[in-house]
C-alpha cells in the first residue's frame, strides 16, 4: 500500500491536483484540478453520465447551485445538516466529534486492544445527543491530537451550509445556502421533468453539479473538502417496490465501479447502522483508501420524504397520477449518491503502480505507472518520433495532428526513448506511437501498449482504429 503523500506529490508534479490559490497560501478545503485532473474528471462524470442516463427511464438535469431558501427547510437541512463540534482549548483547534473518537478506536485496533475498541464503537453507534458524544472522549480519556490535552469544551451542533445573501441588502430576507447536495435540485423539480419527458414510475433524475459543505475539518486531500461535485440519481418507483429496487441499484453502482478497473478486493459494502432522517435502507460503497476505507458513494432509500415534504411546504402536488389503474401515490425514491472529486481520488490510488523494469543499460529501474482504466486515462495517445532529425519529426507531428481529432493526445521529442514511455507511464497513457526509420521507408509505426509493454508495428491507416477499439 503506498503513502498518500506520494500519490498527492504525483498528482501536484504532474498537473492532477493543485492547492486552492496555493500563491496566497492555499485555501484549506478547497483543490484545483490541473490539465490532467480535469481531463480524468470530464472522463469519470461522462463514464458516469453515459451509464446512468443514455437509457430510457433516466433523463438528466442542471439545476442551479442557489435555490429559495425554502427548500432547505423542507428538506431538513436548515435544521439537522449539522455535525457534532468540540473545541479543545489549549491549542484552540476544532474537531468533529465522532470523528474524533472514531480515530480513537482506529489507533486502538492498530495496537490490537480491540476489546476496548468494541467497547467504544458500540456506545458510539448508540449515541443519542451531543453528551454523549462529551461523555465517551472524557470516559475513554480520549486526547487532542495537537496538544495532548483532554480541556475539552462541551459538544455542540454546527451547521454545515454555507450562507450568502442575494441581491444588494444583507438582510434575513435574502438568505440563500449553497447547496450542500444535489439531490433538492432534482425533487424540486420532479414534476416538471415527470410532465417533460414524458416518464412516469419507476423512472430517475441524474445530474452532476457542485455542492459545498462547510466541514469542521478538512483533511485527507480530496476525501473531504467544502466545495466538491456530486453524481447524484434519485430513483422514483411505486411504494412498496423500493426494496428489489434498492438491491438493483446496489448492483448498478457497485459493477460500475468494476468496470472502469476498480479493483474489488479495494471495495466493500458498509451498512448504515444509524439511519438519517428520511432513510429507510441505506448502504455505503467503501474504497481502501491509504488511510483506510471510507466511503465513496451511499445509496439510500429515502422513502417518499422529500416529495412530501416539498409538498407540504410550497403547496404543490407531487403526486403521480395513473389515469389507466386509476392509481395515484408520492413516488418512494432510491438515491445514488457519488463524490466526484472523491471517486477520482479513488480512480488515482486504485491506478498508482511501482514495478521493477530493466532499464536501457541492462540494470533495472522503477517504473511508476497509472494503470487507469483506458477510458478515463487523462491522455488516450502520444506520439514520438525516435529521433528528432531524418523527417521523423514531421511525419509523427502529422499524426499526433491526425490523432488529436478525436483523442487527447500529446506529442513528446525530448529525451531518449525510454524516458520518454516513463513519462507517459506515469500519467497513465495507455498508447504511446512511435514513427522510426521504418515508418518512412513503409508506412507503419510501433504501438506500445501501457500494461504489458508489448509493441506492435501497424501502419498508419490502421492507428485510429486500433486505438478506438482499444478503449471501447
Ligand atoms: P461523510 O459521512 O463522509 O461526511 P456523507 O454520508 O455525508 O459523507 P453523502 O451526503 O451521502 O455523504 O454524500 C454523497 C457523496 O458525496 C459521498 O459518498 C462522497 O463521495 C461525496 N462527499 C460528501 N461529502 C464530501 C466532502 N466533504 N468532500 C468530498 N466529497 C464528499
């Protein structure tokens, strides 16, 4: 397993993931894709959005990142989106309650007392109020991890939505919330996608957008930030039929995953012990993570608590009327709910490789490589001529030209051959053309495939295709 500061040095090298304003100091909480980082995150979310939507029963929206300040008091959110907070008061610094005692049991569990361990996890998935969460760190004697202090304040609520105002006058009037998750946008607009395209139950609502939570703490790179992008599907089905849908979308989402490389062993399901609010089955998908699992995206059966809700709330039926059975009901809804900026962390961690190779002198040397899968490699191709002299150049220059139509491609001549495949190792570029002597006296090229390094010779007509198949 390797450290998550290699990753995190690989993906700052090599153009994945800046810090957030990083000339002034960086923003905590905050990352910057580079020109690689979006690339791969334009692959995940069209990935996403082609299985999720280029079928009959989902359509797809954008919905605004602002919404009337109503529907966050119908979904719950101005009231309970809040984590439990506790300050420590020799070095000042501000955690999340249960996260606290949770790494509490994690370094228990690495020094094997998992008896004591147990013991803490149980009273921690009983808790009922903030006390409780005070009384387990004072019972349990659990430290802060700055100051090695135990002057702990008391536990409160601290809600995570961020408040801004619209229009000129800062007033109680004209409060809006970013939106801490997609999902409102699609509720609130149930009806009119419903009426639109023409769907009725058991049909869905996708959309991809930013969301921002305002996290007591950030860490862990891009696990856990305060403004990320979300893929979210709500699921609307006839009550009753929400279970069997549930173990459906379970399936979906899990063989998604698989079937752009994540490898299963790094996978597992964790079931919600406490359920939220509006939940009625709820399951995580955990990635292993260098730090440990954590989730990468829950799926919820969120019965017919928000339809209703926004029902109560702004007067309008949410219903689906089934003229023909003379049936009418608030659709049940199951909810897919993926972090992008999480899931391409996980992409990054599931990719990074070091292996053993020998190198050109006849020694061995390490070759890093990003084994993405080969649809959401940043960069699909790149093109070298062997040497830059000889009409080599101008010939591999035409077909990176060529290529760029149609994949993202980059065109390398510096350094010798070798170099040149780590690079491109690297960032994880699944072919890498190469135009030599040969090529000018018949036509053809090598290909070298990223995984087993085999090369073929093809000719030049035949590239584009080879490369297409290759990633379809
Ligand atoms: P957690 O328990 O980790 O705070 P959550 O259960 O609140 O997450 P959901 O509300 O279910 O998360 O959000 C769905 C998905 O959105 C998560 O699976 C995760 O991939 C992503 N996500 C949630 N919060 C963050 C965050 N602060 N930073 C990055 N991604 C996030």
């Amino acid at each position: 397993m390797y450290k998550l500061e290699t990753i995190i040095s690989l993906a700052k090298r090599r153009g994945f993931v800046f810090q957030s304003s990083e000339i002034y100091g960086g923003l905590n909480g905050c990352w910057d894709f580079g020109p690689l980082g979006v690339e791969l995150l334009l692959n995940i979310k069209e990935a996403w959005w082609k299985a999720m939507t280029y079928r009959d029963d989902i359509e797809g929206i954008d919905a605004s990142i602002l919404m009337h300040p109503r529907t966050w008091d119908a979904s719950g959110h101005t009231k309970q989106f809040s984590d439990p907070m506790i300050d420590n008061k020799t070095s000042k610094s501000r955690h999340r309650a249960d996260n606290l005692i949770e790494e509490h049991i994690e370094k228990l569990r690495k020094k094997n007392k998992n008896d004591e361990a147990d013991k803490i996890q149980i009273k921690l998935d009983s808790v009922k109020e903030n006390s409780d969460y005070y009384d387990i760190i004072t019972e349990h004697e659990i430290k802060d991890p700055i100051s090695g202090s135990m002057d702990w304040t008391e536990v409160r609520n601290f809600n995570l939505m961020f408040k801004t105002f619209v229009g000129p006058i800062e007033d109680s009037s004209s409060i809006v919330y970013l939106r801490p998750e997609s999902a409102q946008g699609i509720f609130v607009n149930f009806k009119n996608v419903m009426e639109t395209g023409r769907q009725k139950p058991p049909f869905g609502i996708a959309q991809i957008g930013k969301a921002f939570r305002n996290e007591i703490n950030t860490k862990n790179f891009l696990f856990r930030t305060r403004e990320f992008e979300q893929m979210e599907m709500q699921y609307f089905v006839k009550p009753g039929s929400e279970k069997d849908w549930f173990e459906y979308w379970k399936e979906q989402r899990w063989n998604w995953y698989l079937s752009l490389g994540m490898k299963p062993e790094k996978m597992k399901w964790k079931n919600h012990e406490k359920l939220a609010h509006y939940a009625n089955m709820a399951v995580d998908i955990e990635f292993e993570f260098p730090f440990g699992f954590g989730e990468i995206e829950g799926i919820h059966s969120r019965t017919d608590f928000d339809l209703k809700s926004h029902q109560e709330f702004s007067g309008k039926k949410m219903e689906y009327v089934d003229t023909v059975n003379q049936d009418r009901y608030i659709p049940y809804v199951i909810e897919t709910s993926g972090g992008v900026s999480r899931g391409l962390m996980a992409f990054l961690c599931n990719a990074y490789e070091e292996e053993q190779v020998s190198d050109e002198k006849g020694g061995s040397e390490t070759r890093v490589v990003m084994r993405f899968n080969k649809k959401l490699a940043p960069v699909t191709a790149a093109v070298f001529p062997l040497v830059n002299k000889d009409g080599m150049p101008e010939l591999a220059h035409k077909i990176y030209k060529d290529l760029q139509k149609n994949f993202k491609s980059q065109y390398d001549v510096s350094g010798a051959i070798g170099r040149r495949y780590r690079r491109q190792d690297e960032i994880g570029t699944p072919y890498c053309v190469t135009v030599d002597g040969t090529s000018l006296e018949d036509g053809t090229v090598t290909i070298r495939e990223r995984d087993s390094m085999q090369q073929i010779r093809i000719s030049i007509d035949k590239i584009k295709n080879y490369i297409q198949d290759g990633i379809e």
